[in-house]
C-alpha cells in the first residue's frame, strides 16, 4: 500500500507553485499576445492570490506553456520544444541569461501542471471513491 499526500497537501502545492510561476512570468515580461492578454491577466491574478485554477481556465494555462515553448524557441531553436518535455533544471546557460531566465519559468510551469493535475486527480478519485460506498 502506499501512502499520498492529503487533499490540502496537494492544494497547498499547486497554490504555491501557482504564485512562483506567476511571478517568475511576470519577471521575464514574456509577451502575450493581444487577443489572449486579457483572460491571462485574470488567470495571472488568481494565481498570485492563491486561487486553485478549475475548468476552463486550465485550457488558458496550456496556452500558457504554448507561448512559454515559442519564446524559448526564439531564444534557441528547438529547446523550447525540449525544455517542455525534459528537466532543463541542471541545463549550464551562464552566458544565456534571458535563455535561462526562460528555462526557470518553464521549470515552474511544469512544476504547476504536475502540482494541478496531482490535486485534480486526488479529487477525482475522492469523488469516485465516495459514489463506490
């Protein structure tokens, strides 16, 4: 048998790494597009004030990492692609400073998806488990 976090365990971490990830992408000024601008200021705001991102508005956050693999891209082509599938934690890219900069916030991205789908699916399984007894 193994043992889980609890369901406030798992909230607490997705809060948190919601926060660092909202202020890493503040500091790095990554651009939004227009159109999207507006809906990710609201999803960026709910973030720094601790809220859990439910439905819809995890669809905005998948853009999110989009436009964060775009933007390393640019900066190196194709590590954005790999820095989205890979642990680029212990990447050396001293003399890429806005390289790496990006990297810390693709970093905190993953952390705040895997952090989300953790709690989404504890809950799942929660509700699951309640309609099974």
């Amino acid at each position: 048998m193994t043992t889980s976090n609890s369901l406030e365990d798992l909230a607490f971490h997705a809060i948190r790494s919601g926060r660092v990830f909202a202020r890493l992408w503040h500091g790095a000024g990554i651009e939004a597009h227009r159109v999207t601008r507006p809906s990710w200021t609201a999803t960026f705001n709910q973030l720094e004030e601790g809220q859990l991102i439910k439905g819809p508005d995890l669809d905005g956050v998948a853009v999110m990492g989009d436009a964060l693999r775009r933007a390393l891209n640019i900066e190196r082509p194709g590590y954005g692609d790999r820095a989205m599938q890979e642990d680029t934690r212990y990447d050396d890219l001293v003399w890429e400073p806005r390289l790496n900069e990006l990297r810390r916030v693709a970093e905190a991205y993953k952390h705040f998806r895997d952090c989300q789908e953790r709690y989404a699916d504890r809950l799942t399984a929660e509700r699951e488990a309640a309609r099974a007894f």
